[in-house]
C-alpha cells in the first residue's frame, strides 16, 4: 500500500512538473490547438518549417500521422514560401505575441531538453540545405542595419546598455528578414534566439517605459509577419532558465532520415553522430551543414561537413571550403586569373611575333622618307 501510495504520489509530482514546464509553440498559418507527444511536436514543427525530409517517424502511426498532418496544411514547400522561426521567453511572449494566434502545440518540456540555441542552430543546419538565403544573429558574418535608425526614432535610449544594444541588434535582424526581398527562385530561413526583451525586464523592470515601448515594437513586427502571405511563422515561449532553476541538458541524438551516401577521402575527419559533427565543427562554422557519408573503405555512419555558399554584407557570393568550412574557396578565381593571364601571354607572344615578321620587311618609301628626312633625294 505505501509502495502504491509513493507510486501515484510520484506521478501526481510529475504530471504537476509536466504542466508548469510546458512549452508553447505558436504558429501561422495556424492549426489546430492540441497537445502533443514530443516526437509528434517535432514533426509538426519541421512540417510547418518545410524541413519535414529530415525527420525519421519511429513508428507507422506517427509516420500516417505525420502525413495526414502535412495534408491538412497548404502546401508550403511547393508554393516556395519563407519560414521563420523564433524563440523567447515566456513571460515575454504573452503581451508581445499577438493574441490573434493562439499556442498550436502544448507539450512538456522533455521536447526542449537542449538548450534553444542548440535547437535554434539544428534546424539551420538543416535549413541550409533547403533554403537559398540563411538569416540568424548567432552568426557573426550577418550584420544589420536597415532598422537600427527606426527602432531608434521609435524607442528614445537614455544611455546605452547591453541589454539595450542587444534588443536593437535582434529587432534589427528580424526587420532585415522582413524588409530584404529575394530574388527570383530564391526562398529565406530565419532562426532567432531573441534575448533582447528578457534583458530589459530585467534591467529596467516589466512596468517601466523602456520594457512597454520594447514589446511594442516586438508586436509590430510579429503583426508585419502575419501580413507576410507567404510567410511561415513559428514562435517558441518556454519558462527562462531562471524560472526553471535548472539547466536544459543536450537531449540524444536524433536520426534523420537516410540521404545519399557520399563517398569522402580517408585522411577526411570524420564524426560518428550529427551532434558530434555540428559541436566538434562550430555548426560547420556557419558555413555549411553536417551530413551523412562514407568512407572510401565501406565505413558509414561518418558525419562530415557539406559546405555551402552564402553572401555577404554587399551580397557577393561567398564560397567556403576546408573540413569545417572554416576558409574561403579560391579555386574558382584562382582558375579565372590563371586562364586571363594565359591568354594575356599569348596575346603578348602573338604581337611580338607579329612585330618581328613586320621588321623583316622592306619598309615603304614613304615611311622611309619620313624617318630618314636627311637622305639626298635623286
């Protein structure tokens, strides 16, 4: 009777830890509120991303109803649509989410147990692959601008702060998302871990002027998301770390599903899982994305780096290679300037050939007569 009695005691404690430690997942376009599993979750969340080749059902019914999920939504990926997606606090979330959309996913926090820059980082990795145009502040070779002078007009600093210049730094980046057009047959990826708010509340407090004026603007950009109609936007609000008094550990690695194995050279680093590959390799240095390969002697479950073009501040294309891809690829302008110089020595050869036969000839008379004024005339 007390092993019974300890037994449902536990499980009341647990289902008491699994609703304060939910997580939100808000939507748009959205679906149905529901509460899911947190393999179910993630599913829907790739879905909904236009990431759903990567994910592996683990069994036949989560496989059907991962399909009947994906019928249920319009067909994002073929209509070449952008997603972003976005984390924040909870606390944050309530007032500068808009309250037209509502949580589509409720689930535990078993889900989230790595941190959400990790998760954040997985789907860019991801999103790489798929994508033409990669946005996120975590990477440092993506610096904004465009809406630095607004948010300034808008929000009056006293001095500056890191809480201050973080904030201006996230909005700014999402503003950049919003505002930059791709071009024909390009399709953008956002991932933002926003800190920004959290650290105003903290600094100034949730009633001062800075925290309302800073959820304010944050509203008015999620509204202009809204009003993006081929916009895929996923919100995640989870309790802080503070709140949470303990800190997420990196959840087992999961296994996507299987892609085409590449044959890589044998002195090629090599990693045994995905997530030892995206943390020995700093996510590939934000260059590329980890995937599967094989060896040249038969050798498979090897995780190399792929790497992959990106562009930079004035929108040249930047090709990067090496095993981290990690330095930048010159093959290409090195094939260029050779084949010009190659061509510039042989038009050179050519003119000097040519100015040889000329000097063998008999010049004319009358050139004769010019360079030779002196000569007596017959």
């Amino acid at each position: 009777m007390l092993g019974l009695t300890l037994s449902t005691y536990l499980l009341l404690t647990a289902g008491i830890g699994f609703a304060e430690s939910s997580t939100n997942v808000y939507l748009h376009p959205s679906s149905s509120p529901t509460r899911l599993a947190p393999e179910q979750s993630g599913f829907l969340l790739s879905s909904h991303l236009g990431l759903e080749c990567f994910e592996s059902p683990t069994s036949q019914e989560d496989e059907q109803w991962l399909l009947g999920q994906m019928d249920s939504t319009h067909d994002f990926v073929g209509k070449g649509g952008d997603a972003l997606l976005v984390s924040m606090a909870e606390e944050d979330g309530k007032d500068a989410i808009p309250s037209t959309i509502q949580p589509s996913i409720v689930t535990s926090d078993a889900f989230w147990r790595q941190s959400t820059s990790s998760l954040l980082e997985r789907y860019l990795n991801r999103a790489a692959r798929v994508y033409t145009s990669i946005y996120s502040s975590s990477h440092p070779s993506y610096t904004y601008s465009l809406g630095i002078p607004r948010l300034l007009d808008t929000w009056t600093l006293t001095a500056p702060t890191k809480a201050t210049e973080t904030y201006i730094q996230e909005m700014s980046a999402l503003v950049d998302f919003l505002e930059t057009e791709p071009q024909d047959g390009e399709r953008k990826f956002g991932a933002f871990d926003l800190q920004g708010l959290q650290l105003v509340r903290r600094e100034y407090g949730a009633e001062s002027e800075q925290y309302k004026s800073a959820k304010e603007t944050l509203s008015a950009i999620f509204q202009s998301c809204l009003a993006k109609p081929n916009l895929n936007l996923a919100v995640i609000t989870s309790p802080s770390t503070s709140s949470q008094g303990h800190r997420r550990q990196p959840p087992p690695s999961q296994t996507p599903m299987p892609i085409p194995q590449q044959p890589v050279g044998s002195f090629t680093r090599c990693f045994q899982t995905e997530d030892a590959c995206v943390n020995g390799t700093s996510s590939c240095s934000g260059h590329g994305a980890c995937v599967q390969a094989a060896k040249s002697g038969g050798q498979r479950g090897c995780w190399v780096c792929a790497c992959a073009a990106t562009r930079s501040e004035k929108g040249k294309q930047e090709v990067w290679a090496g095993e981290m891809c990690e330095r930048k690829d010159v093959s290409g302008p090195f094939v260029l300037l050779t084949g010009t110089v190659v061509v510039l020595i042989l038009l050179i050869a050519g003119s000097v050939g040519l100015l040889f036969g000329i000097d063998s000839d008999k010049l004319p008379s009358t050139l004769t007569g010019a360079v030779a004024p002196g000569l007596k005339r017959d």
